[in-house]
C-alpha cells in the first residue's frame, strides 16, 4: 500500500514519518519511532495502556489511524520528564508504590496528567473516574489514586 | 486474533459533498472514519474489512453544540465528553449528559463522538436511549440531498440503520422540551467501564400529576433499542402514582424481546427491564416535579 | 531480633520502579533485535480435529515471508507446557508431557498449528489467510463430567476415559474415619460448588523474541516464571545443551501464575531456528485468552461435620478438575485443592479425591494462589452455613478451629508460627463486625448490607511438594557498594527491593548501595523461579545466607586493618567498628578497596554465595473481612469496604505487602463477582476472549475503603521473620464477599462468579 509523509510533533520534537493509512498511530509510535513506552495491551480500547496525550487529550493510540494524527501535538511518556526531572505525577508513583509490573504506568500517569491539567484539586472520587479506562491488575488502584491525589498536591504547592 | 490492520486506501474529504461523493464512490466498500474508538478494533478482529477509509475529521463546522430557534444542534465530530459536559446540555438536557456519563473511560468519551456511537447501531448503545426519548432527529447528507431523520425510524436491526452508504450524519438535532419535564437514565453493567446488559431512558412532562407527555426507551433487550410505547401509552394522560408507574414498568419489560448473551440472560434482563424503567420514571417524575 | 532494623521494615521503593515511569523499561514486546522477524500462529478453529493436510505453498510464495511451519517442521518430542523433570517430592512424579510445539491434532479452539515469520507483523498475519488446512472434525467434549462418560471422544492415547489422573490427599492429611466422625457430629453441611476458569488478565499480552546465532546460541527473551527449569525444558525439547540456551527475562508486565507454562515461546524458537534471524511473537490479547493457561476450575462437593460446640468433627473434599486439552499444571492444581482444604483446619477425620480430566477447552494452569482461592471459596461458605444452623458467630467457629504454632501444616510440617486468631481479631475489629454482622446496617430500600468473612492458610514455597532452590551471590566493589546477582524472576512484585532490603539489613548498609544483576539464565545460578509465594522466603534466605558470608569476609579483613577479632566487630551506616569502642572504626568502602586493590598481594574480591534449599515452609495466614450492598431487584453488588489482615511474618517492606494485599482485592473481586470465562457449548470457542468481554474490575469497581493490616510478627525460619505474600493477597477476598452476600440478602451463591443473574434467581427461589 502506498505511502504517505506526515508530520507531527511528539514530546516537543518535530517528526516526518512515511506511513501506510492502516498504520495506527501505536504502531507507528512503537515500531517506527522505537518509542516503546506506549505500550499495546487489548487492542480493543478497553484497558487504556496505549494512552498518549493528543493536543492534550487522553486518546486510544491503538484505536487512532497514525495519518489522522497529522500536524498534532502528541505526548507520549518518554516526553513527561524534563531534562531528567522528573513530572510530579512519576514522582508520586514511584514513592506511593503505585507501580509494580508496570505496563499499566505509561497510561495511567499521562492519563493522570490529562485529569491534573484539567482539574488541578480533584477529589478521590474524580480521580477513579478519570481512570476508569485504565486497568491495572496488580495493585488495585488503591496507590495509584494515592499517588495521583498526592501529586496535585505537590502541583498545587509547588506553584506548578 | 490480529493485531495490525488490513490495507485500505484513504481519503480526507474538506467538505461534506467531497465526503458523500467519495462514500457514493466505493459504495459498501467504503467507510466513515471519526475516531475510530469502535471502527479500528472491529477492523482489528476482522469483523469489518473497509477497502476505503473515508476521514471526515476536517470537515470545518462539524463539531458544534448550540442553541437554536428548535432546541439544540450537535455536530456529528463533537466528542462524547464534550456533549457529556456542555452546559447546555446539562441545563436543559440532563438525560443525555447522564446516559454518556455512563460511559466510564475518559478516552473513549474524549475520542469518540456520539454519531460514531449511534451509527454502530448496537442495541446496547447507551446514547440511543437518551436520544429516543429526547425525540432526535438526525439532520444526514447525501450527495446533493439533505434530510432528516427521526431517531425512531433510524435503527432497522442490530448493526443496521437506514443510512445509505453514501450518507452521513452532520447534526444531532433536539427539539426543545416543555417545563415541567424530567429525564432520567440508567444501565446495570458487569463492571462500571461496560457496555450494558440493560439500559433504560425516559422523558416526563406533567401538569399537576398528570402526565402529559411521556417517552420511554430500553436498550440491549431487542436487535434495537426501542421505544416502549405500550407503557407509554399506560401513563399519558393518566395522574401518576407509584402503582401506575410499576404497572407501566411491567408493561415495558413485556415488550422487551432480550436474548441470553455473554453479558446476561434473558430472564434477568427481562426481569431488571422492569426495575430499570420504574427507576428511571421514578426519577424522571421526580425531576420533573423539581 | 534485638537489634534495631535499618532496612529491613521499611517503605524503600526499587530501583528499577523509575524506569517503568518514564516509559523506558523494556517487555518483551519492546524488544528489538537487528534483523529481527515477525512470527505469527495460525490456531485451530475447531475444538477437535484431525489435521489431515496443510499446504502451505501459498503463504510461502507471499512476499515477505521467510516461513511456515507446522509439527513437521519441529523435533517432535513431547513436551510438557508446565515442564517435564521437575521431581515432585515425595512422590518423584513429572509431569505428564503431552504436548507438541505445534499440535499433530487439534484439541482446543486455539491450538497452535502452524506458524509464520515475515519481514513485518501485518505481512505474517496476511500469511495465515492464506495457510489452508484440511481438518477432519472430531466429536469433541467440554464438559469434564460428559468426557469421563463411556463413548465420550477421547484426547490422548493415554488417558482412559480422559481421565489424566486420580489424586488422593498425602497420607499425613488422610485421617481417623470419616464415616463415624459425620456420624458422631451434630451438624453436616454438605454441598457441591464450582471454581470458574479465571484469566490471569496479566497487562503484557504473551511474547517472544529469539535469535539463534550461528554457533549455534539460542538467546530467548521470554515473560516466563521458571527461568531456569524453563530453560532446561527447551533443551530437552530441541535436543540441545542448556548452556547453548539463554532464557532472558527483560521488565515483566505481570505473571499471577500463567507464566509457570511456557507457550509461545518454543514456537518462536522453532521459527528463529528455521530462518537463523531473530524472531519475534506477540500475541493479541484474543490469543492471550484463548490459548494461554487460565486458572483451574474445579466442580467440587465439601462435606463438613461440626459438634455442637463448633468444633469440626470430620470433613471430606472430592474435587473434579477440568483440566482442558493438555494437563499444563491442572494436575497439581487439583491435588492441592486437597491439602489447602484438608490442611487448613483442625479435624480428626478427614479424606478427599482428586479427578483430573482432559476436556477440549483452552488449557488450564496455574492462577495465583494455585487452587487455595477456589478450594476456599467452597469451604469457608460451608464453614458459615455450619454456623448458621448452630447458632454461632462465624468468627467463633473459626476461632474454634484454627491451628497455631507447632501443629502439623497444610503440607504436613510443623506450623513454624501462625497468627491468625489476630488476623481474625484485628480484621473484625476494623470492618465493625459486632456491630453489622446480620443488623442491615446502613441498608436502605431495596439495597441490603452485609458482612462476610474467610480465613484461609498458604505456604512460602512448595517444599516439600517440590525442591525449593535458590542461589545467591554478592560481590562487594571496591567502593562498598555490592551487586547481588539472584534470579527469582520479577513479574511486578519489588522482589528485586525486598532481597536488597534483606541483604542490606545483614550487611550494615542502605539498600540504595546494593544492586541487582539478575534477569539472565546465563549470568545467574540456578533459581526455581517466582511461584507459590516463595522469592522472599527461599530467595530471601539464600540472599540472607550469602549476605553473612560476605559479612564475615568484611569483617575478617577489617579485622586484620584494626587488629581486632572479627567476632568483635560489627556493620552499621556503612561502618565497621569494634563493639565495645564504637569510635574505633573503618568503612565498608575502605575494607573493599583494600581487598582488591591490595599492595601486599592479598587480593580479595570480597563476596558471599548461598545455595539454599528450604526444608522447612512457614505458612502465611490470613482473615478477610468485606461489606458488601447488595440490590436486591438487579442482584448487583457492590463492596464497600475490604480489611484483610495478613500474617506474613515480618513484612520486609510494607508497601509491598500492602501492594500485593491490595492487588488481591481487585483479583479477588473480579474472580468472586464479575470474570466469567464464556466458551460456546456449540462450537467450543471461547466468547470472552478480550476486556471488553470477559471483565475485570475497574477503579470504579473497588471498596470506597481498602485497609491492609500487617500482623507483622517474625517467623522464625523466613529471612528476618518474613513469610510469604504474593498469593495470600488473594484468596480469601471471593470468599468473604460469598459470606457477605449471604448475610446481606441470606442466600448462598455456589457457583463462581456469583453474577446479579446468579443472585437475582436465588432471590426468586428463596422467596418461592
């Protein structure tokens, strides 16, 4: 199938990348870019691990044709720390235990992030509905939401 | 089984007559593309196989929600969450907000578009209910043709409606409601983030008790979701108590047609037809009151 | 433990948990080899079935397409997915190997039965369309109870009535006459129940990425458990040495049992071997559902015999294992319902049977807890109905029959300590048992509360079902900082912190100056590998043993620097000093230094290493306490609040225990309430085959309140006193929530999930 040249900007560098349109923006993260941080679980968008941040916004990458991304801004998680600090949100994972395989993370903290921007003081109960698309089958969520709520908090004070 | 998608040739229409004319193009072949949400994993699964992927996501002006002279207008782009947490959908049609709400994942809502949802045409639709018993009508293009549908004529089996492969929706239209109406929407679900075993909507308007208007819809108990319009038809013009309403409720889970599936069984979604109706009347009359 | 513990106790995150927040952790599927080939499996569509030609001539001649295979194309050797030679102690047993790497027939929808590699994904899976394979169909059964039936069609050549094995409980829990003792006892509460075929639902689909190098060296990336047995497993498979076999286990995205069995990596293998580039298998999540093991369910009768008072009299356990097309671990699964069920209470007169039986459904394995949570499930409600009809408080008669410290264990050694009557005590206290135990409290309309409970005991490894070996070695650089080279496998469960944390504390140093080399069959000794809640404690003890070789290594040559006797000496912060002159001191940094870097010519890279083997097995115990609000028009549930109490032993980083506790509590909900394994009765496909068909619980799916109590007493065998977690954070949390749904709306659901559908009918047949 024939090719096309799009370009897009992730984690704040501009990319042009040749792709076939079946192509989903999860493959093309992951299998052109070697951006593996994007992880692909159920291919059904149903357990949010392939979440990135579009313009902002919490989107499928497995469900997203990679050409409909064109001339977007898309975070991914190798993009959320800066000059080897690391965000607020990754911070409060790894301290509160909310991590143990993993392979949930990427998703759930740009997710995490999605719900801060918008809402800087959520409470516990906003919080577990933001990430009701996100599953995770080790911890229980319980120290996920944890760390999420004890990141706004640092965001809050540290005047971020 | 697959992970990858198969090949197909795409297409980014700027306008709808460019989108309509490309459908009519490719015929059964071709498909609509504005998320993706549901397109792209039945894709994955092989359960769809377009050969033409019609993208109309820059089409200017389709995504959106205002107030006009009728009601309300929402563009077939705007996104669930969006039409979840506009104001004035949440002021003057809470039913609606409620039943996408619903929806549990944040990306799905974010991503995906009401339109999307409803041309799927799954009897388990949690936005169908709302729209049936808000009375929509759909405003759909066709190359060189513009009409408009009600949501009740939609809908012709699952996976089917009365759309033409050339056409496509642009509007969401919603008439405005009368005072003294309440809405109300509710769905028993395996877990939270699920499409529903049952799920059910209605609209009343009253004077005094009486009811002046009513409209009830169930979904995921029949190939459509349907208005029940023998329970209606209990309750117009009739004072309302709690006894009408549980036989009205009764009536509705008679004229639901569910099947046993993975999901649930025909006997419980028979059963929690009647519950999920009475509650929603219950609340819709409650609202209404207010 | 007189001494004040530095490390050990302590909230310490790993250091690799940062690496998985910032997207840089390596699976498997993120593995990328120059060169490297994309397989893909073709599965059966067919529950049974002759495989009667295959041409592949077609997928062949696709561009792109290195190859395709099929069983011709591999050593057919039978094998055995949860791997032959493991020596099942006493007994000596193995495992029954009945599987090739690609199927000669087809015995489950799913079946791999031929494979592709080609230059990219979508080119090996546009390869399988055009595989043609003519099966034969066979009558095929999915119901263990119709396939041991006379005429029923048969699996494999060897088990006669597709029966695999018959199990009886080890002698040691085959006691007195349980005839008399139901006879003698003044309540008998027998019924039959059924243990659902749970998916592991592990976040990283199943993968495998392989090259094989032209001498001949196989390196194999793979999620496994059992690194090691794994590995010899693939080299009794290919006929090939195990040092020309390196399995590697990169970052893990979650186990919970499944990952005991190998699946496709043997096909990967077979794949890189034919076309000598790197191979990499990623399975879909559909695949992952209908061809990896899943739990093992079980249809089982408990009978229990109470004396008035609540002491248990006599009980027998007779348990029909639905094992699928191949045995996998179903075998063992089975058996061990016995021992969890017999070994958990006191009673004099107690038997059981065991049924193992080839269905042609998707196989099923090993799930966390290996039996206990769904043997539990039966056996605490049965506690309760007991209960019940004697007019006792369920935390009574449970009180009543607990076993403590130095009785006889589940698996027939001396309980080495057991706290559970607190784990009983503290958990009521904190769900408010007195207070709601059959009040409704807080009930309103239709929606009614309840509370339940259940106990259950476990194990800290399987010894002495199976060797319980690990190795450790610590090697001290030269600025005291000290690699810890171990290879338990670390699927998501800090065993990688716990073990530093563990060495650390020995050593007189924070755990941040211990790093982890591990991860490599090649660079690490033999190791078991992760299951049955035994890293912390066998790993654990062979990290602790090695730890005090290194020790006694430090203190020796900074004995010689200070000329003080090493019995004298000691390690704390970082420093070694004399015990009664603390001023007087050197540092672990200088003694390292001095050993390696040695002008005298006495050179010493100062280390420790441990071959360890457990002979002891110390059992975590635990109570679970849950409230549940149940609809009594949708029969929907909902859990409130969740208290489990853990006697774990010492907990050597609570967060983690807390992390494993909390993570059963989802597991455990999902098993007792929502995940229903579907497989269509006419086709034998299986229905729930992804998250959005077969459902596991959400955020929004968990207790308002989760609490976590750590009884936190030493053990004292395990490794600073800790005991075993992993799978004690799961099994009892289904049975809770069963005991709090009867005391909610007094029905009893038997058979899991315990579904609204399940609830509202028993509604209906309770109120006729």
């Amino acid at each position: 199938m024939k090719k096309e040249i799009i370009n897009f900007t992730i984690n704040g560098t501009p990319y042009e990348v040749a792709v076939e349109p079946q192509m989903t923006l999860n493959e093309v993260l992951r299998e052109q870019l070697d951006l593996t941080g994007t992880k692909f679980s159920c291919g059904a968008g149903e357990c949010g691990a392939c979440t990135v941040l579009i313009e902002g916004k919490p989107m499928l990458s497995c469900c997203t044709l990679a050409i409909t991304a064109k001339d977007k801004n898309i975070l991914t998680i190798e993009g959320l720390a800066k000059g080897g600090e690391l965000h607020p949100i990754q911070k409060a994972f790894i301290e509160h235990g909310a991590i143990q395989c993993g392979f949930c993370t990427p998703g759930m903290i740009l997710t995490a992030k999605a719900l801060l921007d918008e809402n800087p003081n959520p409470t516990r109960e906003e919080v577990k509905a933001y990430l009701a698309g996100n599953l995770c089958r080790c911890t229980g969520y319980v120290k996920i939401i944890d760390a999420v709520l004890a990141a706004a908090k640092e965001m809050n004070e540290g005047g971020k | 089984m697959f992970r990858t998608l198969k090949p197909f040739e795409y297409f980014e229409p700027k306008t709808i007559e460019e989108a309509t004319e490309t459908l009519s193009k490719y015929g059964t072949k071709a498909k609509a593309y504005a998320a993706g949400v549901d397109l792209v994993p039945r894709m994955r699964k092989r359960q769809i196989h377009p050969k033409y992927m019609v993208n109309i996501q820059q089409i200017k002006g389709l995504d959106a929600i205002k107030e006009n002279a009728e009601g309300l207008s929402i563009g077939a782009l705007s996104s669930l969450r969006s039409i979840e947490l506009s104001p004035l959908v949440k002021k003057n049609y809470m039913v609606l907000s409620e039943a996408i709400h619903s929806i549990a994942s944040i990306q799905v809502k974010t991503q995906g578009t009401a339109v999307g949802n409803l041309c799927v045409a799954t009897p388990a639709s949690d936005v169908a209910p709302a729209l049936f018993v808000l009375d929509a009508k759909f405003r759909v293009a066709a190359p060189s043709v513009e009409k408009t549908v009600p949501i009740e004529n939609f809908y012709t089996g699952v996976g089917q409606t009365v759309l033409q492969t050339n056409e496509i929706i642009t509007e969401i239209l919603l008439p405005k409601l009368p005072a003294k109406t309440g809405g109300a929407f509710l769905k028993l679900v395996r877990t939270v983030a699920d499409i529903a075993k049952v799920n059910a909507a209605a609209t009343l308007t009253i004077t005094d008790d009486t009811c002046k208007e009513v409209r009830i819809a169930v979904g995921s108990v029949a190939p459509t979701v349907f208005r029940a319009k023998k329970a209606e038809g209990m309750l117009k013009g009739q004072k309302l108590d709690q006894k009408l309403i549980e036989k009205a409720a009764e009536t509705a889970a008679g004229e639901a047609k569910p099947i046993t599936d993975l999901r649930s069984t025909a006997e419980y979604r028979k059963e929690t037809t009647r519950v999920l109706v009475k509650r929603v009347l219950e609340k819709a009359l409650e609202r209404a009151k207010a | 433990m007189s001494q004040e513990l530095t490390c050990v106790g302590k909230r310490i995150t790993q250091k690799d948990v940062v690496l998985k927040a910032t997207g840089e952790a390596r699976y498997v599927p993120d593995v990328r080899l120059p060169g490297m080939l994309w397989g893909k499996v073709l599965h059966s569509p067919y529950p049974h079935a002759k495989i009667k030609k295959i041409d592949k001539s077609k997928a062949e001649k696709l561009s792109g397409v290195a190859t395709v295979i099929t069983v011709e194309d591999t050593p057919k050797i039978l094998w055995a997915r949860s791997f032959r030679d493991m020596p099942m102690a006493p007994s000596g047993a193995l495992q029954h190997a009945d599987e090739y790497i690609l199927a000669d027939k087809a015995r489950y929808v799913g079946d791999p039965i031929a494979a592709v590699a080609a230059v990219d994904e979508k080119t090996a899976e546009e390869a399988l369309d055009l595989i043609e394979v003519e099966y034969e169909q066979l009558p095929f059964v999915l119901d263990p109870f119709e396939a041991v039936k006379p005429g029923a069609p048969l699996m494999h050549d060897y088990a006669k009535n597709n029966i695999a094995v018959h199990l009886t409980p080890p002698p040691f829990l085959v006691k007195g006459n349980v005839e008399k003792g139901f006879t003698e006892s003044d309540v008998v509460v027998e019924e039959k129940f059924f243990a659902s075929k749970q998916v592991a639902c592990q976040m990283e689909t199943q993968s495998c990425v392989t090259s094989v190098d032209s001498s001949g060296k196989v390196t194999c990336y793979s999620p496994c458990q059992l690194a090691h047995p794994f590995r010899r497993e693939l080299g009794k498979m290919f006929n090939i040495p195990v040092g020309k076999i390196n399995v590697v286990n990169p970052f893990v995205g979650g186990s919970f049992g499944c990952r005991l069995s190998c699946h496709n990596e043997p096909i990967c293998i077979a794949l890189a071997m034919k076309v000598h580039k790197p191979v990499k298998l990623v399975y879909s999540k559909e695949e992952d559902f209908t061809t990896i093991d899943t739990r093992t369910p079980h249809y089982y009768t408990v009978k229990m015999g109470f004396k008035e008072d609540g002491t248990l009299n006599a009980m027998t356990v007779d348990v029909t294992t639905w094992a699928g097309g191949y045995l996998s671990r179903a075998q063992l699964a089975g058996g061990i319902t016995l021992i969890w069920a017999l070994g958990h209470y006191h009673c004099p007169n107690m038997n059981g049977s065991c049924d193992v039986i080839y269905t042609n459904t998707t196989v099923a394995g090993a799930g966390r807890g290996f039996g206990n949570p769904a043997i539990m499930w039966g056996v605490e409600e049965v506690v309760d109905m007991a209960a019940e009809k004697l007019g006792m408080d369920p935390v009574e008669i449970r009180l009543k029959n607990t076993k403590h410290t130095g009785e006889m264990a589940n698996m027939g050694l001396p309980i080495e300590s057991s706290y559970i009557d607190d784990c009983i005590g503290e958990g009521a206290k904190a769900i408010g048992w007195n207070e709601k135990l059959g009040k409704n409290k807080g009930g309103k309309g239709t929606l009614k509360r309840g509370v339940g409970m259940a106990t259950m005991t476990h194990c800290s490894g399987a010894w002495p079902l199976l060797i319980e070996h690990s190795n450790a070695f610590i090697k001290f650089n030269e600025d005291g900082t000290a690699d810890l080279t171990v290879n338990p496998g670390s699927p998501g469960t800090h065993i990688w912190g716990t073990l530093s944390q563990i060495a650390a504390e020995e050593l007189g140093i924070p755990a941040e100056d211990i790093y982890i080399v591990t991860g490599e069959t090649d660079k690490t000794m033999f190791d078991l590998g992760s299951h049955a809640s035994r890293s912390t404690y066998v790993t654990g003890n062979a990290v602790l043993e090695a730890a005090r070789q290194a020790k006694r290594q430090l203190l020796e040559r900074a004995g010689k620097m200070l000329s003080e006797s090493p019995d004298d000496l000691d390690i704390k912060d970082r420093q070694i000093y004399v015990k009664s002159n603390p001023e007087k001191k050197t540092s672990v940094a200088d003694v390292c230094f001095q050993s390696i870097w040695n002008l005298k010519g006495e050179s010493l890279n100062i280390s420790g290493k441990s071959s360890w083997a457990s002979h002891y097995n110390s059992i975590p115990t635990a109570a679970y306490f849950a409230e549940v609000e149940v609809d009594t028009e949708t029969g929907e549930v909902k859990v409130l609040n969740f208290i489990t109490a853990v006697d774990c032993g010492k907990a050597i980083n609570p967060m983690t225990v807390e992390g494993q506790c909390e993570g059963g509590v989802q597991q455990g909900i999902g098993y007792g309430l929502t995940e229903d394994y579907v497989i269509n009765k006419n086709t034998g496909a299986v229905e729930s085959d992804n998250f959005t068909t077969y459902k596991m619980p959400g955020t929004m799916d968990m207790p308002e309140n989760t609490k976590i109590i750590i009884i936190d007493k030493p053990d004292p065998k395990g490794p600073f006193g800790a005991k075993g977690v992993g799978e004690p954070g799961l099994v009892g949390i289904a049975p809770a929530i069963g005991n709090a749904i009867h005391d909610a709306i007094g029905v009893w659901i038997k058979d899991l999930p315990a579904t609204p559908e399940k609830i509202l009918k028993a509604l209906k047949e309770k109120s006729g």
